[in-house]
C-alpha cells in the first residue's frame, strides 16, 4: 500500500503534521486534503497535544493542485466536467476540500505552518488556513490561477491582508517572497532558511506551556471575530466562482492547452502572459 498523503507524528506536547508528497512538491490530489483533515482531528483528539505544527517534506510546503492529474489530465472527472456542465456538482466537491482545509482553521489545538519552498495555489489555501504562518525569507507564497483556472475557495488573503493588498495579489496572480509576506502582515515572521526549525520550535515551545484549554479560548474568540465579517459567504461566493473560472470560456482552453503541451508549458504561458487565454492563440509580442 503506498504511504498516506499527509501523517503526523507526537512530540511532546506538539503535533508535527506533514504533507507528504515529496515526489510532486506535496502536490494536492483527492487523498491530500482527507489525510490533512484525518490527521488534525487525531491530533485534537489527544489530550497530551497542545500545539500543532503543520510543514512540506521534502523541498517545499505545497505546490497547489496536482496540475498533472486534474489538468494535463482530467483526474477524477469532478474539476473539468463536459459541457453543459453542473455548478452545484462542481461546488459540492470544491467545497469539500475547502472544509477540509478549514479544519486547520477550526481546530481547537493552535497551528503554525512552517513554509518553506512553495506555499502556492492551493498550496498558500492550506497555509492561510492556519492560525499563525512562519516561512524562510525566500519562500514564496501566493496564488497563480487567478489569471486563469482559480479562485481561491478558502478566501483567507482578505481577511489576513486587507482589501487592497488582497486586490492586488488577486488581480496579478504574483508570488511574493518570505520577507515580503512578512513586511505586508500576511505571516507572523519570515527567517533565513536554517533558522526556519529554531524560530518554529521556540513559538511552538512557548504555546505548548499553556493550557489547552486557555488555548482554545483564546482561539475561539479570534475566529469568531473573522466569522463575524463574512467568512461562510465569502467561502461559498469564491468557491461557486472558482467552477466558473474552470469552465468559463478561458478556463476551458487552458484544460485543453494543458492537455495539448503539458501543464507546464501551460502554466509558464500563464504566468508570463504570453497566451492569449479569449482567443486560445499565443500573444504576437509585435502587436
């Protein structure tokens, strides 16, 4: 049988939760979000846990979505359906792995993303969700697809940025370094790669000699403060809106551009603009 896509270890009184699909970057596939979920309830079910941290193996934290399996291919049938196609079928598996990414967020042990690498698409869902981010300076972090094929279902860049800096990470699709993350209050703090594990360790140490259930107070009160601005609705409009976006005229070229040359070819056409996504035609750089 092969290995879960996420496991979790004890030390102490915190759970070392690790995503773990070294191979493809911790890619996410349809068992990554299940096993994430699996493994913080395990980790909240155990009164000796106080502290969760949450990292990548191997050389990054997540790559987002599985872009071979869902894109280049057409995985599990539920993310490029064929035309007409259903919305609300879209939205009931979208929104199933946007609850389960929301378990980070709904757990009652605090939980601390180590980043390292990437933190990107579907990936950067997975960090915000969170309570508190630490990444290496030169990490990156940020969410691609919004310039093709994505929105992103947790909707967590508005209420950690604010709505102009959250404009403008969505209407460019950027990724921004460790550093910068940290400049712009998206993450607690960003460190040189080999401090990464000292600076995690220390925060994790410290709220680790607080009881859980001070913990969880604490955590309850500030999660409901966000829940009070929208969350839920925000949720539901991003993940109604991210089918769209892969079946909109555009997210539908780039399914079949990703299947013609490879999603990597794809995605660097993206991300450079040098694919004209409306006409389904390379830009002419003399025009």
């Amino acid at each position: 049988m092969s290995e879960p896509a996420v496991v979790w270890e004890k030390d102490g009184r915190i759970a070392r939760i690790q995503l773990n699909r070294p191979e493809v970057l911790n890619a996410i596939n349809d068992e990554l979000p299940v096993d994430l979920a699996r493994c913080v309830k395990e980790a909240n079910d155990d009164d000796d846990i106080h502290v969760i941290v949450l990292s990548g193996k191997g050389d990054a934290f997540c790559s987002g979505y599985d872009l071979s399996y869902y894109a280049e291919a057409n995985g599990s049938g539920q993310v490029t359906q064929e035309m007409p196609w259903d919305p609300m079928k879209d939205y009931k598996f979208m929104k199933r792995n946007t609850e389960l990414f929301m378990e980070l967020w709904r757990s009652y042990k605090p939980v601390i993303a180590k980043v390292h690498g990437h933190a990107v698409a579907g990936g950067s869902d997975i960090a915000l969700c969170c309570d508190i981010i630490v990444m290496a300076e030169e990490a990156r972090i940020g969410y691609m697809p919004v310039r093709v094929w994505g929105c992103p279902t947790t909707a967590m860049w508005v209420y950690r940025l604010g709505p102009e800096k959250a404009k403008w990470m969505m209407f460019t699709g950027d990724k921004i370094s460790g550093k910068e993350a940290k400049e712009l209050g998206l993450v607690l703090d960003a460190v040189p790669a080999c401090e990464l594990d000292e600076r995690v360790n220390a925060l994790a140490g410290r709220m680790a000699g607080i009881p859980t259930n001070q913990l969880m107070m604490q955590k309850l009160v500030v999660n409901q403060a966000i829940d009070a601005m929208g969350l839920a609705n925000t949720q539901m409009l991003a993940t109604v809106f991210d089918g769209i976006t892969r079946h909109s005229p555009e997210g539908i070229n780039f399914k079949q551009r990703s299947e013609e040359v490879g999603w990597r070819q794809a995605v660097r056409e993206r991300d450079e603009g040098t694919f004209d996504w409306t006409r389904n035609r390379p830009i002419n750089p003399q025009k």
